[in-house]
C-alpha cells in the first residue's frame, strides 16, 4: 500500500517532539512543518491527475486528443506515449528535449518521473493495476492554498497508551474499492474520561522511519473534521507503551484532492467519541468515496 503523508517524512513528523521546549511548543512546530510539507511544490496539494494504463500505448499530454490529457497550461500538447506490456511500462518522448524512450520505474520509494513543462509524472501500482499520477507545480489548489485549521492543542487527548499484541494481517480498503492485507501488530488501547477505547494500527515506512499508523474515525467526523475520517502517526511501541496523540493527527490526501488513492479506517477503528484534537476539515472536504476514475 502506497502510504501518504503529505510533502513530509514520518520522521520528521515525529522528531517535531524533540526540539521544542514545551508540549503546546511542540505541537505548533509539527503543525508548522506539515504546512510547510503542503507547500511543497510536489506536495499531494499539486495532484492533477490519476490515469489507469491499458495494456499497449498510451498517449499523454496537454492536447483532447491524447488518451490522458494534462492541464492544458502546463504541459505540452504531446508529451508522448507509455507503453504497456504486461508489467513493464516504456516512456516513448513525443520530442526530444523531454529525453529518450526509458523503462520506468514504479516499485520503491522512488519511482521514475517525467518532467514536462510544470507537470511531473510517475507510475504507481494498485493491485493489478498500473497508473499515471499526474502533479503540477502551478496546481491553483496548491496556489489557493490557505492553511489548515486545528483544534486548540488539549493535553487530554495525549495518551500513554497499552499495545495488546494481536499480530495478524487485517484487510485496508480505499477509496477505489480494492483491499489489502496490512500487518497489524495489535490493539492499542487508551482511557479517556474513564471509558476504555481501542484502536488497532498497522505500520508505516522502513527501518528508522517505521511508525503505527492509525487510520480511524471519530464522532467529530459528521461535522468539523474529513467526514472519510483522520491519520495518525506514533513511534514503535517501548515496553509495550505507546505515545499516542491526536494533537498530531491530520487529514488524508483525499480531503485536497479527487485523485489520491486513501486509505480508509478498518471497521475496528471507528472510536464512539470526539476527538476534538489535531486538523479540522479543509473547506468543505471531498465526499468520502471520491470520483477517482477520471
């Protein structure tokens, strides 16, 4: 499963903690490099495009006649073609500034891009299936961009909490209807107001970087915050304890544009509660099953 935080590394997102002098001190430090993240000029705010490959040519570019049309005042007319065979994807240049026919690369944290005018290209892979994400760095959501809201920071929502070794794989579902099996290491559980609450986490990145990663809802989600739900990133467990704040969670790609591919919450991770804590809803957000397909 591709994962999805935004212009920035897991990280960074959790060594905001380290730095500042106070707790408030380090909330507002992480909530100041997940905006300068969504500025990025290749942050998730500059998504433009989602095309599904068929097997044999694919033409691209800025022109209606192409199989995948770019925004028109970023790209070249013809860019050129991505050819299909079985899984390996060949770029075929319409001229030759944009380089020579190439073998693209779509597994790892680095796949190959295509640069044409502001518009950057790649492949990614879902399921079966292959895809051309399209970013655009004069992407006017990236231009109109105007911040994230977030609830006051609240201590009460930072929580010591107990992992409950449960290891097996649990099925994710996104936003495109396909599942996969995700390892998940157990419950986390944690009291607030003295009720008991579980969430159960997967993982997230490689080596240093690996985090649990919560996808979860709350009752906040009907009103002030992404109705699809919210993201949250800890540290591994130690000791079987877990730094688990929702004052750092944040909403998925989904809520900035249709063409992401999000994640949504397991069925084990819809909390009767309102986690008035971490990002607010972003505008008026995206409906919870976006129109991918385009």
């Amino acid at each position: 499963m591709a994962r999805l935080l935004i212009g920035i590394t897991v990280f960074a997102l959790l060594a905001m903690s380290a730095q500042p002098t106070s707790y408030s001190d380090s909330i507002r430090a992480w909530q100041a490099h997940r905006d300068e993240g969504l500025r990025a000029p290749d942050s998730w705010l500059t998504l433009v495009g989602l095309f599904w490959l068929k097997q044999g040519d694919n033409t691209i570019g800025a022109a209606s006649s192409n199989d995948f049309v770019l925004p028109s005042h970023s790209a070249p007319e013809h860019v050129g073609k991505l050819h299909l065979a079985g899984d390996k994807i060949e770029f075929i240049p319409a001229t030759a500034d944009l380089g020579a026919p190439r073998t693209l690369r779509y597994d790892g944290e680095k796949p190959s891009v295509v640069k044409a005018g502001s518009v950057s290209f790649f492949i990614i892979k879902r399921g079966d299936q292959f895809a051309v994400r399209a970013k655009d760095s004069e992407s006017p959501v990236l231009k109109h961009f105007t911040g994230m809201q977030y609830f006051p920071i609240n201590p009460a929502f930072h929580f010591e909490a107990t992992l409950i070794p449960d290891v097996k794989k649990i099925p994710i579902s996104n936003v495109l209807g396909k599942t996969e099996e995700e390892e998940s290491p157990g419950f986390v559980e944690f009291t607030y107001a003295g009720k008991q609450y579980r969430l159960r986490p997967i993982y997230e990145g490689k080596g240093a970087q690996k985090t649990l990663y919560f996808l979860f809802k709350d009752l906040t989600n009907a009103t002030s915050t992404y109705q699809a739900g919210r993201m949250l990133n800890t540290p591994l467990p130690k000791d079987g304890k877990v730094d688990l704040d929702f004052n750092r969670s944040y909403n998925p790609p989904c809520t900035f544009t249709p063409y992401a591919t999000c994640p949504l919450p397991p069925k084990e991770n819809r909390l009767d509660l309102a986690v008035e804590a971490g990002e607010k809803r972003y505008g008026s957000g995206h409906a919870e099953f976006p129109d991918v397909t385009r």
